[in-house]
C-alpha cells in the first residue's frame, strides 16, 4: 500500500472520529494534565529546499507526516515533559527526498471542560536524507542538525480516556549537502517548515 493511500485512510478514520465525536455528549469532566498522554499524529509539512538540489528538489512543496508522541506531568514542574518522533518524505521526478524529527520539549494544557488547548516547544533532531536517481548514477547523502520547533493545538474528549482533535507545528532546521548539490561546494537546505495535522490520543 503506497504512502499516499496509507496517508488518506487514516485521514479519512481520524476525520470519521471526529465527525462521531460531534454528534455525542463527550466526556464532560474536563481534561486531566496531571496524566500521561500518548498521541498519534497524521498530516502534512510545507517545505521549501531551495534551488540548490535541482528543479525537482525545488519543486517539492509539502510532505505526508506521520507521528507519535507523548508527555508525562512530574509534580515538580508547572508543564508537561513531552518527546515525539515525526516522520515525512516526498518524491518528484528523479528526487526523494525523506526526513525525520526527533522532538523534546515542554507542553501545557488549557482544560474547558471537554474542550482543551496546548501549546509548548522545545529541540529537535532532524536528519534529512536527498537521493537523486540519475540515469546512470543514484547519488545519495544524509545530513543532521539541530533546530527548535513550537506548536499549539486544540483536543476534545470523547471519553475521559480517549480524545481527538488538531495541531499546528512549525519547526525551524537546516542541515547542509555536499555530495547532491548542483555547486562543488556545500549548500544549505531548510528542512524545517509548517506542519498542520489531526490528532488521536489516549490518556492514562
């Protein structure tokens, strides 16, 4: 099953989830950010390469993104510990171009009853990896760095246990290519980017 179709029936499941959630009462005792919550993510990341890769690089303009993430409320502390791991890749002509996101940060919750809002930020890892399929050679090369992301996103409780809802993430990272640049010469490649996705989650 291609990405793509993966990508739009788990949409099409987190969307139905939602739909249900609106046409029942939800759980009406409010939002406990004194738990652990575990959420699974599924959306889209805008990005911009630059013109350094080639037009196909350039041309790239948004990935799927998958996720996973989690956060946990210590005593001493007025937010939530919260670490995720994001995964996104896209393919133009002869280009691939795949990365991943390693967060770790802080994450607060605002409780109205059912409803909730968060919002929170921290570090990330992100490692990018370009390949380019030539006719007669496939150049490939993988770069890390270190960047900064922040995010807010809104929840609605469908039981005290189960919630739904969405995110807005944006995450500033750039890393550098050599060996897949059109120059002799390094280059510089954004790979951070707005992501917006929908949300389904598990309180315990």
């Amino acid at each position: 099953m291609s990405k793509k179709v993966s990508a739009k029936i788990f949409s099409a499941i987190m969307v139905t989830a939602l739909a249900v959630s609106a046409n029942v009462s939800g759980y009406m005792g409010g939002f406990d950010d004194d738990r652990a919550h575990v959420n699974l993510n599924v959306g889209s990341k805008m990005i911009s390469p630059g013109d350094k890769f080639g037009t196909d690089v350039k041309d790239m303009k948004s990935q799927t993104q998958f996720g996973l993430d989690f956060d946990y409320k210590l005593d001493v502390l007025p937010f939530n510990i919260a670490a995720g791991y994001f995964a996104s890749s896209s393919e133009k002509g002869i280009a691939t171009l795949s990365l991943s996101e390693i967060r770790l940060g802080a994450r607060k919750y605002q409780d109205f009853d059912a409803f909730s809002i968060y919002y929170g930020g921290g570090l990330s890892s992100v490692t990018a990896k370009l390949e380019l399929d030539h006719t007669l050679t496939k150049l490939s090369e993988t770069a890390s760095t270190l960047g900064f992301y922040g995010e807010v996103g809104g929840l609605y409780n469908v039981t005290e246990a189960i919630y739904v809802g969405a995110n807005l993430t944006y995450t500033s990272a750039t890393v550098e290519f050599e060996k897949v640049s059109t120059s002799t010469k390094k280059e510089k490649m954004d790979v951070g980017g707005a992501q917006i996705g929908l949300v389904v989650g598990y309180a315990f």
